[in-house]
C-alpha cells in the first residue's frame, strides 16, 4: 500500500503528527465516521506514481465485459451495451442468482452468446479474477463501489462505477492509487456529462462563448422519499440507510458536467468547501407513520436523518465557485441545475427548457437552434439521434457507454478518468464534514497531486475514433 496509508497506521493519533512537526489534524481519539476521519486521510504524503489523466490504454478489438449488479442500474446497462458492436458480454454477476438469470435473458434477446452467471456473496470475486474480462461494470449499492473497482484493477481490468465512485476520502485516495499503479482505467459513470444541453455548453465554453467562467450551479432535486422507504426498491433497505449520513451524499449528477467546464484537475481544481444542511422535516416523521403499522420501520423510528436540502460551495484554486445543491426529499419538481455564468454570457438549464444569453438577453428559439447546430459535439452529432432511440435517461446513458467502447477499442484517453471520479466523490465526505462543524471550510485534496496545472482538458472531438458500430436493433 501507499506510504500514506501506511504513515497514517504507524503513528499515534495525534501525538504522532505533533512529533513530525505536522499540524494536529484531528483529536486523539480515532472515530470511523466520514465527517472526522476526512480530516486524518485528506493529508497526502506521497508522489503520483503515474498519470492518468490523458492516459490510453493499447486499443481492444473486442471490448470483454463482466458486469456486477442487476438490480436497479445493471440490467439497463447489460441491455445498452448488447446494441454496440465491439462488445461481447461475458459475466454477469449478482449476489441474488435470479437477478443474473434474469439479465440472461436480456443477453439472450439480443442474440448474443450466454454470458457465464455469478453470484454469492464472493461471486464478483472470482468474476473479476477470470482472464477472459476486459472492463469490470459495477452497478451496485455506493458502499461496494471501491472495494470492487479497486480488486478489478488489481485483477488487471479497467472498471467503469455508477456514480459516487468511493464514499470516504481514504477510499477516494484508493482509487487513485491502484488506477495508477495498475495503469488500468477507473471511470465513474457520470451519465450526465453526455446529456445533450451539458454537452452543448462545454462545446461553448472551450469556444469562449460565455468569456471566463466566474461561477457554475449543479444540484441534484429528486423526490426519492417514498422510494427509499419502499423495501422493494432497493436490497437490504441500503438507500434508506446512506440517508443517516448528513450531507451532499449525492453530488456528481450536477457537479460533473461544470466540472469539466471549469477545467477542474485540467488547469484548476477545487480547493476548498463549505456546507450547511437544514434540519430534516420529513424522513424522520415517516419512520414514525410507517412503524405504526409495520414493526420493520421501528428500528428506523428516532435515527437522525440528513436534512431535506444541503447546500455546498466550492472554490477553486483559480478563484471560481459553484453552488450544490442535494434534496432527496421535499416535494418539488425534478431540477439538477445546470448553470454557468461567465465575463460574456451564461446557460441555465432546470427548469426546462433550457435558456443562453450571450450578453443580457435570453437567445430567441431560432438563436438557440442555430447554437446547437454549430455548437453540438462531435460525439452528439454522430450518436445523439441513435442514442435517444435506444434510451436511457434520454439518452444520455446510451451515449456514455457507447463513448467508454469507442474510447477503448480506439485506444483513446476516457473523458472521465480516477482524478475526476475521486475529486467529484470525495464531495460527499467532505461536506459531511464540514455540515458536522457548523458550516466550517475544509480543503479538497488535489488527488492528481499538482498535475492538474499541466494536465489538458477534456477532448471534444472523436480522434480518430467513432469505428464502433450500433447494431441493427438499436436503429430501428
């Protein structure tokens, strides 16, 4: 393991740093809460062993994929990945052997050969130790996603993780310690950076449309409230129980795609944050009716839920800052925000539809429709009109797992790479932090330990790639 972890185990809490003239970071006391050991694992004493932004993997004809996961995301994953050619789906696994059947069928319907079946509490395991697997999909509950990327990278296979990456800082760091030992990529599945109005604005801010950006929203507004207390809706209630953590424990929906405008670990990166939570006002009045009348929920009645609406504010190193925002719980329509406002313009999108201003007006209907004809991405321009025909968000998530195939058989650099899925995630854990302290500022560590001043920001175009095909079913 890295020496900073190592550091971290040899020395007494404490007194250990007092003695190596390192700022007392946290009490005596050692806690495993997210809010106070992020003090203790943020602080990074070693040298990046390779960089992985930019970095291309040697091209794959055949794009060998083992996927852990079927229950909510997975099987609409399995499913898009069948449509593009370049793929052969060789795993399934699920700790419940009915849900890996159950994407049999899906594998089978499409016309492709039977994957092999695993499941068992150990079965993503052995998945990940066969030598016929290239890319590791993982679409299982958050707290599963590191420890399964960082096996799958050991193993030698590239991974791709639903969305957050790792839940503390400490898993944060390991992924980007193995992504960069191993030199095998590790992309969370941030579906909302290949949305068609996010992809729109990045195009329009690398061609300077809004001028510097000064200031970018994000936020992720659902009502999940009557979901996450549905025992139906996800195995072992573990959606209800992230909701004891006090935070913005969801925060890469919005983050992102301003992430990547803002060149963040590309030439800026985010240096410090704040955040304040309200007080819940419904969850925990839930728990209260639901136990009245079904006994499963009386241990729920009582626990301290996050509150309804968290709001964090990060400045980067370059002096921009962005606002998110996360409510799972009120009642209101869906809004994941999505604004930047910059020295010449700005865009905002939710409420749909979306607007631009180039100076202080709105564009007209026509001036938007111009805007995109120029603006559109390559990538758009040549799969959008497939993609929303496939699905999946609108879309969005067709394009995304289309681009990750395309990126790899090509051997190109992933437009989302560990700096990004660690720096996005470790959001969450540091805004508990700061939520736990009354609002306090806490420093984002740089996970691409000073590369980002050197790294080049994400590629816009397809160089030399889009050869993957769409099967037929997919364009009907």
């Amino acid at each position: 393991m890295h020496n900073r972890r190592n550091f971290l185990k040899n020395i007494t809490w404490g007194a250990g740093f007092a003695s190596l003239g390192i700022p007392q970071l946290v009490q005596a006391k050692p806690t495993t809460s997210n809010a106070e050991q992020a003090d203790a694992l943020q602080l990074d004493l070693g040298k990046q062993q390779f960089n992985m932004c930019g970095f291309a993997a040697p091209k794959l004809d055949k794009v060998r994929i083992g996927f852990i996961g079927l229950d909510n995301r997975g099987p609409g994953a399995v499913g898009r990945m069948s449509r593009i050619e370049g793929v052969e789906i060789v795993a399934l696994c699920d700790k419940d052997p009915n849900r890996a059947s159950k994407a049999q069928s899906i594998v089978e319907k499409a016309g492709r050969p039977k994957a092999r079946e695993y499941s068992g509490n150990d079965g993503w395991k052995a998945m990940c130790e066969s030598d016929d697997i290239d890319l590791v999909y993982i679409a299982t509950p958050w707290s599963l996603h590191t420890p399964m990327a960082v096996y799958a990278m050991q193993q030698g296979k590239h991974t791709a993780t639903e969305v957050p990456a790792a839940k503390t800082i400490d898993e944060c760091w390991q992924l980007v310690e193995t992504s960069e030992k191993t030199k095998r990529h590790c992309m969370m599945l941030e579906n909302c950076c290949y949305d068609f109005f996010e992809q729109l604005t990045l195009n329009m801010v690398r061609n300077g449309m809004f001028g510097e950006l000064v200031h970018a929203e994000g936020a992720y507004i659902h009502n999940l409230l009557e979901m996450n207390f549905n025992k139906a809706s996800y195995s072992d209630m573990w959606r209800l129980n992230e909701n004891l953590r006090n935070g913005n424990l969801y925060p890469t929906h919005g983050l992102g795609p301003i992430a990547q405008c803002l060149d963040i670990n590309r030439g800026d990166r985010f240096d410090h944050l704040v955040a304040i939570s309200s007080n819940d006002f419904q969850m925990g009045k839930l728990a209260q009716e639901k136990a009245k009348s079904d006994t499963f929920y009386q241990e729920y009645v009582g626990k301290s839920f996050r509150g309804n609406m968290n709001t964090t504010i990060i400045r980067t190193q370059k002096g921009k800052t962005v606002m998110l925002q996360h409510d799972v719980t009120s009642t209101r329509p869906y809004s994941r925000i999505h604004v930047l406002s910059g020295t010449k313009g700005v865009a905002q999108k939710w409420p749909t539809p979306a607007k631009i201003a180039i100076g202080e007006e709105w564009l007209n209907e026509r001036e938007m429709q111009d805007l995109e004809a120029k603006y559109s991405t390559p990538l758009v321009k040549h799969i959008g009109e497939i993609a929303k025909k496939v699905g999946g968000h609108g879309g969005m998530d067709f394009i995304m797992d289309w681009r990750l195939i395309d990126c790899l058989r090509n051997g190109l650099p992933l437009d989302q790479d560990v700096y990004d899925a660690a720096s996005w995630s470790a959001v969450a854990p540091l805004s508990e932090q700061s939520v736990a302290k009354r609002g306090k500022s806490i420093d984002v560590p740089d996970f691409t330990r000073g590369a980002w001043q050197q790294n080049k920001p994400v590629s816009l175009t397809l160089d030399g790639g889009a050869t993957t095909e769409v099967r037929a079913a997919a364009k009907g």
